[in-house]
C-alpha cells in the first residue's frame, strides 16, 4: 500500500463518523506527518507501516471523538481535543489542549491556570466572608438573645 492508498482508506473510514471538517483536518494531519517523516529520510514504507491499518487507526480517531464528547455534525464552541506535543502519533511528548479557536497550550500552563483560578475563587469568596463575617456573627447573638429570651420567659409562667 502506497500513501495515496493509506489517505483514501483513512478517508473513507473517517467519514463514516466524522463530520467533513473533522475528516480533512485529520487527513490534512496524516498527510502532514507523513511528508515529514519523509523528509527525515524514512521510507514511506517505514512511515505506513508505523501508522498501522488506515481503518484501524480510523476507528480509533472516531472513538476518542466519541469519548471526548465530539459527535457527528457537533458545532460546540468549545470544544476541546487532547493532542500530543510529538512529531507523531507514537511518541509520547507532552500533552497539551487544543480549543475550538484553535489556541493550544501546553498541559503544564493549563495547571497553572487552573492552580490561579482557583486560588482568586477562595480568595474572593474568604474576602466576601471576612466583610460579612461581623453581620452573620452579630444576628446569630441576636437571634440566640431571642431564643434565650423566649425560654427564660416561658419558664417564669
């Protein structure tokens, strides 16, 4: 099997799950990758033999589609895809996020974010507390000088 092959059989497999956009944006990626490894001196026969099956890692690609929420004709805006920080789909680099507008960041810089995040959420909400933390104290005496009340005065009767 040659490439233009291995692309037509991705292609034809990937379109039974994918809408048309995610179809060529995976092609476009396959075909990517392979004229690079090319270009690094494999053989193409090298680079197929790599990539597996073209229905097999099809199937994978509309699965891992599935799981991540992306059906079929899905128009989310933001959507998000985990790709790999590697020069292909069999090294392990890094993980990163890929949103919808296409921004990638890598793994680490997300925790960081998130680590921020959360950090302003208990920030803000302990500020909120320490600004009503004298009202809810003062009603709480209040209502409990009430119920003390109220129970001293039916106990005198």
């Amino acid at each position: 099997m040659d490439k233009r092959e291995f692309i037509e059989k991705l292609q034809r497999t990937l379109a039974g799950g994918l809408s048309s956009s995610q179809v060529a944006e995976n092609i476009r990626y396959y075909q990517e990758y392979i004229e690079t490894e090319l270009r690094r001196g494999k053989t193409e026969e090298e680079v197929l033999s790599q990539l597996g099956d073209p229905r097999l890692l099809a199937k994978s690609i509309i699965e891992a589609n599935k799981r991540a929420g992306a059906s079929y004709g899905s128009n989310r805006e933001y959507d998000e895809e985990l790709v790999e920080d590697g020069d292909g789909p069999e090294e392990n680099g890094a993980f990163r996020k890929r949103f919808a507008t296409g921004l990638m960041l890598p793994g680490w810089l997300m925790m960081i974010i998130m680590t921020v995040l959360v950090v302003v959420v208990i920030g803000i909400v302990t500020s909120l507390l320490s600004i009503f933390a004298p009202v809810i104290i003062a009603g709480l005496a209040v209502l409990l000088a009430v119920k003390v009340f109220q129970s001293f005065r039916n106990g005198t009767k």
